[in-house]
C-alpha cells in the first residue's frame, strides 16, 4: 500500500510515464491502467469511484476512433458527454474556470525571424483570416482554423517555438483589457490539501491533453484529438447558450501546461513558466488587419523586440538590471526573466 506522501508524488508524475513508441490508443489504456494501479493502492482506495475513471477514458478512447473513421462530429458528441456529468450540481471532469480581472492575465507572444527587422503589432497577433492556408495542426485548434497562443513566460514561447535563434525572434508582452475566464487544463499538483476523488476526476482532462506528440510538426497530430475536440465542444457549448454549463463555459479560452514541462529538455522545472494560453476566434468580424475583433478587444500589446535591439539600446552595457536587495529566482536572472520585466513597463495599445 501507498501512504499519502508516496501517492502524491505518483499523481504529480502520472503524465510523465508514457511511452511514445507505442499505439496512441495503447497510451491511453496504460495511463489508466497506471492510474487504477495508484488509487486502488492508495488512501482514496474506498472514496474513488473506480466507474467514473473508466467512463471519460471509455469516452475519450470513443471520440478517437470516431475522429479516425472521419466521423468529427460523433467525436466532439462523445467528449461532450464527458462535460456534461455532474454530482450534487458540480462539473465531475472539469475544474472550476479560472477567472481573472483586467490586467491579471500577463503573457508573451513571440514570433520567429530570420533576419534582425521587427514586427508590428498586428503582426504578433493571431495568424490573420486571410492567411488561414498557414494554420497547421496545433494542440486545441485544428488546422485553419486561427486562435491567438500565448504563453506565461518568454521561455515557454521560445520553447514552444523549438528554439529558434534568441536574437532574432520578436516578443511582445500581452495583457487581458477586461475580465477574462480560461477553463483551466493546467497539469494538476496534488498536495495535502486537495488529495481527494473530486480533484482526481478533474485531473483527467489534463493528462488525456497532455500526451506528447510523436511527431510533432506533422500535418496531423493523433495526441491532438482529445484537446482539439475538448475545444470544439466547449465552443459549441459557448455559442448554443444552454443553461448551467453555458455558464461555467462562458470562457474566452484554455489555459494549460507545456507537455515540455518537467522533461529532460525543460531547463528550469517550474510549471508557472510552462503555462500557455489559447484564445479562438468567435464570430465574423474581422478588422482591417484580418484579425479578430472580438479578440483584439480582450488584448493590448506592446511594441514587440528582440535581444538584439534590446542589447543595442540599453543603456547599460546589457539587459540584466539589479534593483535593491531582492533576490532573484534562476530564471528572472536570465535575459528572458530580464526583458519580461522590461516589457512589463512598457505602454500597451489595442489593435483596432
């Protein structure tokens, strides 16, 4: 048997035992299996219902092979299901949505560049409508179809990106311009104080979104299924106006975790740095950059830059700045963490 301690540790690391050389379907039933393996050894052995597990992976695994004979809308159905299930007037499978205020959502856009020139604004923002041939797979949206991705930090994005040159790529800091809600599929982390079933049901959407892409920059993605259909479900939802969960889905975007996270590759280990943020477009207005209306309106931007044009310009002889006798975190003492506070100081304009 587990004690406390052991189980948590397990939970916190569930998402990292996957195995990208077999089937995606073979992933899903061995993470379940895994996660049965943990509870039924655990102290939330006789408080988990083992039937609530199974239903959202039996459901997830349906949505995929409804997805795969090229029945799409079965499988948006299927995954719907899923976030329709309730328990004494709460969502089973799906966390609270994580509300903020104006400017408590403070993020980075980044684009690659292959020369030293900068970008406009309007051109760090959502690819544009008129470009959607150059939307390809991405993890909660499906090819053509545009949402704006941000992240929480200069380095997820840069991450994100696969690393592309640190001197030339633009980055701009982003901020929400009114309240904004996200539903919230960030990695969980057990603690003692949320290590009950009601936190472990909600966990399952995360991980089921969280699987790594064996071959990412592919023109599809099957570990792209499960959160591309969660966002079409919650769009849907979003824009039939049905009563409760219309409610809780009355969200502009998703919030979750770089599958980067916690890997060998990831440089700082801190999941407040690997969080990411998707907006899709809604509606038809679009402005004269062919950008979303309804998007622009939520987000404010700062001129983007770049390593380079900030090392020319500092006054400094550099980027890294000390102020008092704070002391910094690893990550803050880097270039990214230094130009992160730069840019948060910096004015902020919609696009219209």
């Amino acid at each position: 048997m587990l004690n406390t301690e052991e189980t948590i540790d397990r939970l916190n690391h569930l998402y990292l035992e996957d195995n990208l050389e077999d089937d995606y379907i073979e992933r899903i039933k061995k993470q379940r299996d895994l996660l049965l393996e943990i509870v039924i050894n655990s102290p939330l052995a006789n408080s988990v219902d083992i039937g609530k597990i199974n239903f959202i992976y039996d459901k997830a695994m349906l949505s995929i092979d409804a997805y795969l004979k090229g029945n799409v809308s079965m499988a948006i159905m299927y995954i719907a299901s899923i976030l329709d299930q309730e328990d004494n007037g709460k969502f089973v499978y799906l966390r609270h949505s994580a509300f903020f205020n104006s400017h408590e959502v403070i993020g980075y856009r980044a684009r690659e560049n292959e020369t030293y020139d900068l970008f406009s604004r309007e051109e760090v923002m959502h690819i544009p409508n008129h470009k959607r041939y150059l939307i390809n797979n991405q993890r909660y949206s499906l090819s053509g179809y545009p949402c704006l991705y941000f992240g929480a930090s200069i380095y997820v994005c840069w991450e994100e990106l696969d690393r592309p040159n640190i001197d030339k790529f633009n980055v701009t800091c982003i901020r929400n311009e009114g309240p904004i809600q996200f539903a919230d599929l960030t990695l969980p982390y057990f603690n003692a104080e949320n290590f009950n079933k009601e936190y472990l049901y909600t966990s399952i959407f995360p991980w089921l979104c969280s699987f790594k892409a064996k071959h990412k920059g592919s023109a599809f993605i099957e570990e792209y299924i499960i959160p591309q259909m969660l966002m079409s479900a919650l769009m849907n939802f979003r824009e039939r106006g049905r009563g409760g969960i219309n409610e809780l889905m009355a969200f502009q975007g998703i919030m979750y975790t770089s599958t980067i996270y916690y890997t060998s590759k990831d440089l700082f280990k801190d999941e407040k740095l690997m969080t990411n943020y998707v907006v899709p477009i809604l509606g038809n207005k679009i402005n004269g950059y062919g950008l979303c209306e309804y998007v622009c309106s939520y987000f404010s931007l700062t001129q983007p830059t770049s390593l380079t044009n900030e090392r020319v310009i500092a006054k400094q002889g550099g980027i890294i700045m000390y102020d008092g006798e704070r002391k910094y975190s690893k990550y803050e003492m880097t270039e990214f963490g230094q130009l992160e506070k730069k840019l948060k100081g910096r004015e902020f304009k919609k696009i219209k």
